[in-house]
C-alpha cells in the first residue's frame, strides 16, 4: 500500500491516528505493531511471515549477546546473528540471481567452467536435469523492503556487542520499532540507538504533528506533483529500442530519471519522517540537497544518509576504513561501494553503478578532489551532475548491454531517426512544468529564500516571519489540493524504492 494512494490518504492513515490517540499510552505500541504488519500483508500476504521471523529473530538474537558471558562467546553470537540476517537477505534477495549465474556458468561457458564440472560425471545431474533444477529453484519472490529491515536488525545487534544500546526486553516494543510502517518498506533505515527511548515513551506536541503533517504534504507534493509526471516520459524514452532513440531524447529521459528517482525516494523519507513525528518519533534526516554537492564525496554526504552512514559505520570503518595504506584505503572504499551497488540490487548492472561511485571516490582522494577544489564552483558542480547522471544509467537500465547503448547513445554513437519519436511526443506543457519545479527544488535556493525573509524580519521590519507563516501554508493547502486530484485521478504512480 503505498503512501501516494487514495486507500492510504483517505482511509489508513486518518484511521490509525484516530485509534492512536484514543488509546492508553501502554497500548499504542501494540496498535502500531498490529496495523504495520496489517500494512505489510495487504501487498506481501504471506511473506509478511518473513517480517515477523526477522523481529524474534533478532529480538532473540540481541538479549542473547547482551547476557554472553565472555568476549569470544559474544563475538560468536554476533557472528550468528549476522549470518541470519545475511542468509535471509541472500535467500530472498540475490538466491534468483545466484541460480541464474549458475546457470551460466555450467551451460553457456565452455572449456573454463563447464568442461572441468563435466569430468564430475555421476555427481551431477545430466544437462536438462540440472537446467530444470535451476530454473525451479528461480523465481523466488522478493519481500518488499527486505533490505531495509535486515539493515535495522544487523546494526541493532552490532550496536549491542559494541554496548553503544542494550537490548530491549519486550518483544512488542522491538517489533514495533522494526515495522514500523512508515520506514518499513523504504526507509530510512531507523537504527534503535536512534529512537530506544522514543519507543519506550514519547509525547506528541501540537507543533510535533503540525510539523509531520506539513513535511508529509511536501513529501506528497513532490511524489504527485514532480516525481510522477516526470516517470512517464522517462519509462517511455528508456523503454524505446536502441535503434530509435536520438541523444535529445536519451538525454531528456537521463534528466527525467534523474529528479524521477531523487523526488521519488526524498518524497518517501519526507513522509515517513512526518508520519513519525505525528506519532512522536523523530526520525534523522535522509537527503540534504544531494544535487548541490560539488564531489561525489560530498554527495554521498547528501544522498541516503541513512544507508551511507550504514556502511560507513559498519563495514567501511570495521574494514580499516582510512586508516591504513593509500592502497588499502581505496581497497575499501570501492569494496564498500561494490556492496553498496549490489545492496540495491541482484544484477550486474548494479554493481557497475557502486563500483562507478566507489572508482570516482577513489580519484578524488587520490588527487582529483583537491584539483576540483581550486576550480570555480560551477565547474565543481557540472562535475558532479555529469557523473551522477551516466551512473544513473546504469541503475536505470535492466541490463548492462542496455545501458552501453543508451550510453552511446547519449554522445552519438548511434542515433534514430528524429523524425519517427519528436521530443513533443514525450515532453508537453506539465512535464516540462515537472523539470522546472524539480530543478529548482533539488537546490538549496528554498531555505535560503525563506532564511533571508526571516533575517528581514530580525531587522526590525515586524510582521514578515508572519506573512511567510501564512504563505507557506496556503502553498501548502494548494500542493495538497492539486495532489488530491491527481489522487482521484488515479494518475500513474510507480515506487521506485520499493523493489530494494
């Protein structure tokens, strides 16, 4: 059920706030932890049992490291713990690509893999055997959000053995915090040292729930109103057969894709975090302005800061992170980048996009970086686009093949026909509308706007601070009303995030 549908709007969310706070405070906690699995089983049905088994399972997992007695017993218990948490994501998650590579490696290569497992014989299965072993064994659906929870329960037991947080004692208030559905099929990836006392007590303040409705508002004007509009023509251009895209139309799809997937993923974290401060959670930031970095060191600073400083705090900094050789340096920044690509997905095409980020960190610590830095800031800033954007091709494309041509495609090296696909076909009034607002929204000129009217105020022009308090509310109701239509509408409304 995603948040941008009329069911959610109209019906879910009004009805669990209604019942939240009509409830005891010993009782909310219960309740959240009953509509979120709800939440979870009206698209998953039965795979929310894989939700539930993640929750006691590391529930389990955590009061057990706690009560080890002995710095090898609880490192043996941790490991444990990871490994479950691991295999469950690899089971459902990679076990598909992993059998499809499998089958690669035994039928369509020759000499180097194929000819030695033949010299096996009895051990394996003749060809068609084991061809229709692997394709029965494929297809393995993937649980939404299952990335994203077994981030929350691995963190949650490192950060008991390291004694940064106890376990929580209560199997209800853990589960709680683990499905909570605001974050649970998106994230941000909510680690419990961030909110253990939140989920024991918090108080809902009238300014705590006007500011999450607002930020929800927002988060749904930029999923309605940006992210939407803008999928279409790009779905379209990206779909089209390499022969019959032009570099206009690859490049205006790049530009589509671009703000598509950055207001699509801001959108939910800017939901989420407003659904939980109506709650009374406060959730950390997950986007500063990404598209304002001038590096790509800054902006993985900027971008889905809750994932980068996941694996920043547990595995590149537990790698050795920077404090070892040059070499080992770079070593561990495009390993951690490598997994970064794969976390995102089971295929090839992912793990080029991680590894294309982690290759450019590596040069701009090598030197790169300190060039760009005596550049003008312009220069610095259509760096980062350039590299951020042929990334997302990468990331975009089903596959690697598909992403060269587009990619070559972009920079002429094939070219369709202009006139048989016209950029008027794909781009009218409200897409190029779209593109405007999101690139002007994906830049910090906003806040600095509103900073300097409120300054204006301090100088002793009274009465500004308030004028902009009712501006921004009535922009807020007019976001709210035009997404309202587009929700009647039934408009198309594609998730990019929920496949991770």
């Amino acid at each position: 059920m995603p948040f941008s549908t009329p069911l959610f709007v109209w019906a879910f969310l009004p009805l669990v706030l209604v019942l939240y706070f009509s409830l005891r405070q010993e009782l909310r906690n219960p309740l959240l932890l009953l509509v979120s699995l709800l939440f979870y089983a009206w698209g998953e049905t039965f795979m929310v049992a894989v939700l539930i088994v993640s929750c006691v399972a590391n529930w389990g997992f955590g009061r057990w490291i706690e009560a080890s007695v002995g710095a090898r017993v609880k490192k043996r218990r941790l490991i444990l713990g990871i490994v479950f948490n691991i295999g469950l994501l690899v089971a459902f998650k990679y076990a598909d690509w992993l059998w499809s590579v499998a089958s690669w490696l035994l039928h369509d290569t020759t000499g180097l893999v194929a000819e030695p497992l033949a010299t096996l014989g009895s051990l394996l299965p003749d060809t068609k055997e084991w061809r229709a072993l692997l394709d029965k064994a494929g297809n393995i659906h993937l649980p939404i959000g299952v990335s994203f929870f077994t981030f929350q329960g691995t963190s949650y037991l490192v950060d008991i053995y390291r004694g940064d947080v106890g376990s929580q004692r209560s199997l209800v208030n853990f589960a709680t915090y683990k499905s909570f559905f605001p974050q649970l099929i998106a994230g941000p990836i909510v680690r419990y040292r961030d909110v253990h006392d939140q989920i024991e007590k918090r108080d809902v303040t009238l300014d705590g729930f006007a500011y999450g409705v607002r930020r929800f508002v927002i988060g749904l004007g930029k999923k309605m109103l940006i992210a939407n509009i803008v999928a279409a023509p790009c779905d379209a251009i990206f779909d089209l057969p390499a022969g019959q895209l032009t570099p206009v139309l690859a490049w205006l799809g790049l530009v589509c894709y671009s703000l598509q997937i950055y207001f699509d993923f801001s959108a939910y974290s800017d939901m989420a975090i407003g659904m939980g401060r109506m709650f009374g959670f406060t959730f950390l930031e997950n986007f500063n302005y990404p598209y304002s970095a001038r590096s790509v060191t800054d902006f993985w600073r900027r971008w889905h800061m809750s994932l980068s400083s996941w694996f920043r705090d547990y595995l590149y900094i537990p790698l050795g992170g920077n404090r070892g050789s040059r070499a080992r340096t770079y070593l561990n920044l495009v390993g951690v980048f490598f997994l970064c690509g794969l976390w995102h997905g089971a295929s090839f095409s992912f793990v080029v996009w991680g590894l294309w980020h982690g290759v450019f960190l590596v040069l701009e610590r090598a030197g790169l970086g300190a060039w760009l830095a005596k550049r003008p800031a312009v220069l610095q800033h259509a760096y980062l686009l350039f590299v951020v954007a042929l990334g997302w091709v990468f990331f975009r494309a089903t596959d690697l093949t598909l992403a060269l041509a587009y990619i070559g495609t972009l920079f002429g090296a094939q070219a369709g026909d202009p006139a048989v696909h016209q950029v008027v076909h794909f781009a009218q009034a409200e897409i190029w509308t779209a593109i405007a607002c999101g690139c002007v929204g994906a830049a910090p000129w906003l806040p600095r706007a509103v900073a300097w009217w409120k300054g204006l105020d301090g100088r002793g022009r009274a009465g500004l601070a308030a004028s902009l308090e009712y501006a921004s509310v009535a922009l807020l109701a007019l976001v709210f009303v035009n997404c309202a239509m587009k929700l009647a509408a039934g408009s198309y409304s594609p998730f990019i995030y929920f496949r991770f």
